[in-house]
C-alpha cells in the first residue's frame, strides 16, 4: 500500500519503519528535523511537509501528541486541515493518546468527505514499537478496521476493536490510568523491601510470581539494574515520558468527570506524576517516579 506516516518519534518512527520493512510504499513526515533525518538514515523517504507525504496515498497514519494538534492536523486551525487534501475513500489511522471527543469529532467530519478514519491507539512503549509486539485499541466501524488490520498486524500484536469511533482512546485511557497506578504501587514496594535491606532482584521476582505480579515488574522494572534494556536502567532515558502519563491520566480524569465516574486512585496518581514532573522530571521516562521514593530512605 501506498502510506503516509505523520509523527515520527520514539513511537511513530518505529512504526513507520516496521511498515516500510514489510515492503509498503511509505512516505514520512516530522517537524523534527532530527526524527526525519534519523529516520532518512534508516532507508525511509521523508517528504518536506504533510501535504507533500499524503499525496495520492491510500493509507495515512498520525502518531501526534495531544488532542489539540490532531485537530489541527485534520480539521485545520484557521485555515483548511488535511481532511480537506485527502480523496474519497482514503483511510486514516490515528494512534494519537488523545480524548475520545476528539477522535469523534474527526471522524464525524470525515463521513461526508467519505474518509475513513479509525482511532487506533497503543500500548507497549518503545520496545513494544520497535518489535513490533504493541497492542492496538481500535474505535470505528468494523469494515474500516478489517480494512486497517493488516497493516496494524505488522506494527503489533494484539489488534482489539473496541468498538466505534472514540472506543480505542476510551479503552486506552483506561489502561493507562491502571499502569499509572501500578507503577506508583510498585514503585512503593520496591522502595520499602530496599529500606528493608532485601535484594531488589531477588523481591521483584517474588512478586512478579506472586500476588502482586504486574506488567511493570514482568517488563519495565523501575529499579536500576533490575532488568535490562529498559529504561530505569539507561538513567530514564526513552521510554514513555512523565508529561506522557500525567497527560493521559489528565485525559483519564476529564473522562471520569464527563460519565461521572469515580476514579480516586486514578486522580492521586495524576496528582503524584504532576508533582513529579513540576520537580524537573517531565522528559524522564515515568518509571522515575521511584526516584523520590528511593532518596527518602538514605
């Protein structure tokens, strides 16, 4: 297929390049001149605006940061959005963490333009990008998904329709807001069982097969020099970012307070990850939130 991928940073440009791998025709586009060149580097063309990347293709994807620039991107910010230089039948997959009102509204303006667009976010980090093991959370109609699920195929591993446009950001705000909560609570009990004097190894692997067994202490462990190739290890680099998460925990609270849901935890672990990020830690990976925890038992 001939594809346009928007956004190519520590998610979007693996991706993009885990589709090119698998032969598709792929256009990229950044407003990095550092994310295009690394990725120019790895063999994918790079086109010099959106317009230019989104010509005659019948795929776009947009991996964007927030709510506000998908809205600019599509539907336009005083002047024409992208919707408007797509034909008729092209297929839009947004894997933005963005609100689900968001993803609504764009796909309601797509409809009469007949695009299809499915929101179609992830999760799994970086490592997940990379080897291509994310799981997709898809909102839309079950034909555009169908007709989207080979490509997401080659970008993860477990493809779910959530159901119809808004129901991917909705289940993936979910799932963030409990892995917000988990690292926290894991975070705590490493920190204790270490002011404790216990071998952070030997008590994260007690608990990854115990009762308290979790995706962070099974895959993103938040103790230097527990477990390789991930973040904590590397000084915080990469990974998924503070400001990230307290993003997504935002969204999450703005959904609780919309349907009138009571998400107590999920509050105090925005209110712990922004306090996090106003000490100087919102570029490190949120793991990091050990970090204070740690320091307070020396």
């Amino acid at each position: 297929m001939k594809i346009a991928f928007l956004g190519l940073g520590n998610m979007g440009g693996p991706m993009a390049l885990n589709l090119h791998r698998a032969g598709h025709d792929l256009t990229g586009y950044d407003l990095s001149p550092v994310a295009c060149k690394r990725l120019a580097a790895e063999g994918l063309r790079i086109a010099a605006s959106t317009l230019e990347a989104v010509a005659g293709a019948e795929v776009v994807i947009s991996m964007l940061p927030a709510s506000q620039h998908v809205e600019d991107l599509y539907l336009g910010n005083g002047g024409p959005g992208l919707l408007e230089s797509l034909s008729a039948g092209t297929l839009v997959i947004d894997s933005s963490t963005i609100a689900s009102a968001t993803s609504i509204k764009v796909a309601k303006a797509a409809a009469p333009r007949k695009i299809a667009i499915i929101d179609a976010p992830v999760s799994g980090g970086t490592g997940g990008a990379v080897a291509g093991t994310l799981t997709f959370m898809v909102g839309g109609a079950q034909a555009d998904f169908e007709r989207a699920r080979p490509l997401l195929e080659k970008m993860g591993a477990n493809i779910f329709h959530a159901g119809p446009a808004g129901a991917g950001q909705a289940a993936n705000i979910c799932n963030n807001m409990l892995l917000g909560v988990l690292m926290i609570g894991t975070s705590e009990a490493l920190a204790l069982g270490v002011a404790n004097g216990l071998d952070p190894k030997v008590l994260s692997e007690i608990m990854r097969r115990s009762s308290g067994g979790n995706w962070a202490l099974e895959k993103y462990n938040p103790l230097p020099g527990v477990m390789d190739k991930v973040p904590s290890s590397n000084g915080y680099a990469g990974g998924f970012g503070t400001d990230l998460m307290l993003k997504d925990l935002g969204l999450a609270q703005e959904n609780a307070i919309a349907t009138r849901t009571p998400t107590l935890l999920g509050g105090l672990a925005r209110n712990v990850f922004a306090a996090h990020s106003l000490a100087g830690n919102g570029a490190l990976d949120f793991s990091s939130v050990i970090q204070p925890l740690l320091r307070a038992k020396k």
